[in-house]
C-alpha cells in the first residue's frame, strides 16, 4: 500500500476493501478476475471445502493477482501449541504446504513463497507462544 500511495495513487487505505463472507458463496462485486489480492489470515476451513475455495480465488484475481495466506499447520495440533496460541480443535481444517502446492500447481500461476515455520506468535492473550503454520505467496499468471 505505500508502494500505491508513493506512486500517487492516493490513499492506499482507502484501496484495501476488507470482505466478510462465506468463501464457499461469495462472489466479487466486480465479476471474476476483478480482485487484485486475496488475504486469508487465518482462515481455517473444512478439508473438502479448500479445493473449491481454492478454484474461487484463482478464478477472482485479476492477471498478476496476489493470493497471501498464513494458517496454522496441523503440527499446531500434534505438538501441543494450540493451548497458548490458539487455532482449530480438528488439525484437519489445519492446512500443510503440500496441499496448497497440489490445489493451485497447475491452475496459471507461480508460486512466490511457501514455508511451513515454527515462531513465537505475540497476537495478544489468546494467541501468544510457539505457534506452527503454513505461509503461501502465490501470483497468478499475467495473461491469464
């Protein structure tokens, strides 16, 4: 967004158009390949819904769209964190890297970053301590 406002697209605050909606129903207001960028920040969903979901943002984004995602992994669950920093109960709706690769692979994009980490999260009382994620960066193709 400071990249926006530094090229004189005004107020990046204003081009940042948070949606609350059921993912598995919603479509944008502007049609398919309107949205620029998709963020889910710790959306956690069920398994069978994610493949679908998946389809959806691929198919929102406009060419050279941004999809930014960060969930929690399922090892949140196997190893214990989820007591201090939150999460799901079911490390199914938990998501692994693999899964993000094999979802959106072959559907016209690149991937700009994936990782599975372990850190300290400080997100207040509920989420504070060792957490375990998923992060994925994904561009769709240009020409898409």
């Amino acid at each position: 967004m400071a990249l926006v406002a530094a090229r004189g697209g005004g107020s990046a605050a204003a081009l940042v158009k948070p949606v609350l909606a059921d993912m598995t129903a919603w479509s944008p207001p502007g049609g398919p390949g309107s949205v620029d960028a998709v963020v889910l920040s710790f959306c956690h969903m069920r398994a069978d819904d994610r493949p679908k979901v998946m389809a959806a943002v691929v198919e929102w984004l406009k060419p050279g769209g941004l999809l930014i995602q960060e969930v929690f992994h399922p090892n949140q669950v196997h190893k214990g964190y989820r007591e201090t920093s939150g999460g799901p109960h079911d490390p199914t709706m938990m998501v692994e890297l693999k899964e993000l690769r094999e979802q959106l692979g072959d559907k016209g994009g690149e991937e700009l970053e994936g990782e599975e980490l372990e850190y300290v999260l400080e997100e207040g009382k509920l989420h504070s301590g060792m957490g375990s994620v998923t992060r994925y960066v994904w561009r769709k193709d240009a020409a898409s």
